[in-house]
C-alpha cells in the first residue's frame, strides 16, 4: 500500500509485472504470508521495496477501506464451499458440553477464523463503522506486532 521511500500504492506491483512477477498476501489462523516472484534483474529493487513496505508503510484510510471490500469480496465468495464450512465445524461441532470438536475452548478454532467486513471494521448491524478508530488501530496493531523479530525471509 505505499511506503515513504516508494509512497505511490501500486509501485511495488507495478515494479514486479513489469519484472515478470506477481504478488499475493494470505492470513491463515495467526500467520500472515506475503510473497512474490520477480526476475533476478528486479529482485534487488523488489527486496528494498518489501523492507519499506514493513519499515515505513504509508496506511492511508482510503486503501484500509478498500482493502476491507476485497476482503468482503474474498469473504463471500468462499464462505458457503464445503473447505470452508468443513474448517467451520471444526471449531463449533461439540464434543461434550466442556470441549469443542476441536479441543480447548479457548482455541483459535473455536472463534470466527475469517475477516469479513463486519469483523474487521466492527460494524454494527447497519453497516456502520467508526473508520478514524479503526484506522488508529490499525496502526497500533502494525506498530506493535510488525517487527523484524516476528517475521521470516526466505528468498
């Protein structure tokens, strides 16, 4: 989404077709993946793009907007396909009246394992969200939990 050295939001996908490459991000349970391909010519460029994307990313409001209706997006189109619903029940079947189908009930399994746009922007039953406030956590949670200690690098 932008970072201060490369502030333009389309500039490290940008960089990475016109090098051959593409990019994608997926969070799964408590992991974040990001990953890309780029030819070896702009893999340099592609690798200092990535570290500014961490070390100083621009989060403007418009794009956590819209990022929340792609997540929306992704939401409804996979939550009714058996995968989904099979990872659904393995966190609400009942084993006995103490545990889950998945174990402990304080398990990741046992909370709501998708981003959609009410979880994520904390809507209410109308639709509406306070964006300032969401915005503002937003950039406590990258500040808190985005840090070179928490993350890997495999090139």
């Amino acid at each position: 989404m932008g970072s201060e050295k490369y502030p333009d939001e389309a500039a490290f996908s940008d960089h990475l077709t016109s090098n051959g490459g593409e990019t994608n991000a997926y969070t799964e349970n408590e992991v974040t993946t990001y990953h890309f391909s780029v030819s070896m010519e702009g893999l340099r460029t592609a690798l200092d793009m990535t570290g500014n994307l961490f070390a100083s990313p621009v989060l403007e409001k418009d794009a956590m907007e819209r990022e929340i209706k792609a997540v929306e997006s992704e939401f409804r189109g996979v939550y009714a396909s058996d995968n989904s619903r099979m990872w659904e029940l393995l966190g609400k079947c009942s084993g006995t009246s103490h545990e889950k189908a998945s174990g402990e009930t304080e398990h990741v399994f046992n909370t709501f394992g998708w981003g959609n746009f009410q979880s994520i922007s904390g809507a209410d039953a109308d639709g509406n969200h306070d964006s300032e406030a969401l915005w503002k956590d937003l950039r406590l949670f990258f500040d808190s939990f985005y840090s070179a200690d928490r993350m890997s690098l495999v090139v």
